[in-house]
C-alpha cells in the first residue's frame, strides 16, 4: 500500500511527463478540454444518481439534444454541470486567480440554474441532513461564516499544502458545510478541479464504480479527523487522469 508522499511523488512525475508536451496546439487542447468535459460532467452526476450515461451526456452537451426516457432534471443537471466547467476551466487558467466566496456560488448557480433558478447560488435557509451518513451539517445560520473561513484557509494553506491536498482539504470542508440545499457534492468537485488545473494538473474525476470508496474515504476523514484517507484516494483519482492524458497524448 502507497503512503500518501509516494502517491504524490507519482503524481507529480506524471504531471512533468504531460508539462514536456506543452503547449498543445490549439485545436488539441479544445479537444481534450471537450473529452473531459463530458467524462467530468457524467461521473459527477452519475455519483449522485444521475442516470444518464457518458453517450447520453455527450449527445446533450455536443449537439443540444435531449435523451428520450430520461428525467427532465438529469438533462438539467448535465447541461448545468457543462456550463460550470467551462466557466471552472476559464477561471483555473488565469495566473493571479484567487477564489472567493462569489466564485463558489457561482459554480453552484451555473450549475443548479435550470434545475432550481431560486435556489442556484444561495446558502441555504434550513437544516440538512445527509442520507447513509451519521454527520449532521452546521445549522444554517453558521453558513457564512464557514465559508468565509473556507475561502481564508484556501488562500492561508497555499503556501504549506502540496496543491492536491489543498485541492482535496477545500472539497472536503465544502461537502462539510453543505452550504446548498443540493449540489454540494458536484460543486466541491468543481472547486477541486479550479485548484488542481490552476496548479497545472488536469481535470480530475472520480469514477462512479469508486463511489464507496469516496464517501467511506470521506467519512473516515471526518470521523479521524485525519485528511490522510481521503486527500489518498483524491491523488489516486489524479493519477488516473494523469494516466488518461498520457494515453491521449501518446506519451
């Protein structure tokens, strides 16, 4: 078993390997960006019970068409979804980037707009409770202080976390808070990806046949209070992008 400083180690060579063959020639780059923008948007839907599949997402996200038999909110949730990745994309590729509490509403409110337009973007007003989960969310009135420290300890830990534990501590703390009344999950995701592409890895998904493995990692982290198992399983997850962008690349 890998300690989490070999995974990292791994991780970054990868991540040098993919840096030599940069800069990609325009039209490749779009094209990779379109390829991990319908893997991204399917796993982290299908994670929540989302039913399309990576076809389905694909034929919604390229050509606008929506998929007979399917619910309604599903082709909601995966045209939203692309819509936050390109604006997560455009956002991690500016140098002096800095995330702010706007930034992570408005992740949210692209994604949940035609899902729920009331609620897209707004902290919620009432008590949650997780399903399969003995962690009871802050009230709601604690909220934005929570997220204003959030945002304090992204920026703060910059300087003392490798960028995949910064990236796996701010989506951790965001599913903690679950400052929405849905999409919390999709919108930590989203706020790992901004911190990992900024850092110059790329897109990173967690495949739905993980699912267990993701929320027992993320229970254990809690229940320790420990980051190890889940920042572990987060570099596993960037590995195997890693992986797919060398396959790509033919590197």
């Amino acid at each position: 078993m890998s300690s989490l400083k070999e995974l990292l180690q791994k991780a970054d060579s990868y991540k040098q390997k993919i840096s030599s063959a940069r800069p990609l020639a325009k039209e490749e780059l779009k094209s990779l960006d379109d390829y991990f923008r319908v893997g991204f948007t399917y796993s982290s839907n299908a994670l929540e019970g989302n039913t399309l599949t990576i076809s389905e997402t694909k034929i919604l996200l390229e050509d606008g068409i929506t998929v007979g038999g399917r619910p309604l909110k599903d082709c909601y949730e995966a045209v939203g979804h692309g819509s936050a990745y390109d604006f997560m994309l455009e956002l991690a590729r500016q140098q002096d980037m800095k995330i702010t509490e706007d930034t992570i509403r408005k992740l949210h409110r692209l994604f949940y707009q035609k899902v729920d337009a009331d609620q897209a973007g707004q902290y919620r007003s009432i008590q949650v409770y997780i399903s399969g989960t003995e962690y009871v969310p802050p009230a709601p009135e604690e909220v934005p202080r929570l997220m204003k420290h959030l945002t304090d300890q992204i920026y703060s830990s910059k300087v003392v976390l490798h960028p995949v534990e910064l990236a796996a501590m701010a989506h951790r703390r965001l599913v903690d808070i679950h400052p929405f009344i849905d999409g919390n999950g999709r919108t930590a995701r989203l706020l790992m990806n901004l911190i990992l592409v900024n850092a110059g890895y790329g897109v990173v998904s967690i495949p739905p046949v993980w699912r267990n493995d993701y929320i027992n990692a993320l229970s254990a982290s809690r229940r320790l209070n420990d980051m190890e198992p889940f920042c572990k399983l987060i570099t596993e997850c960037v590995i195997e992008t890693e992986r797919d962008y060398c396959r790509l690349l033919k590197l």
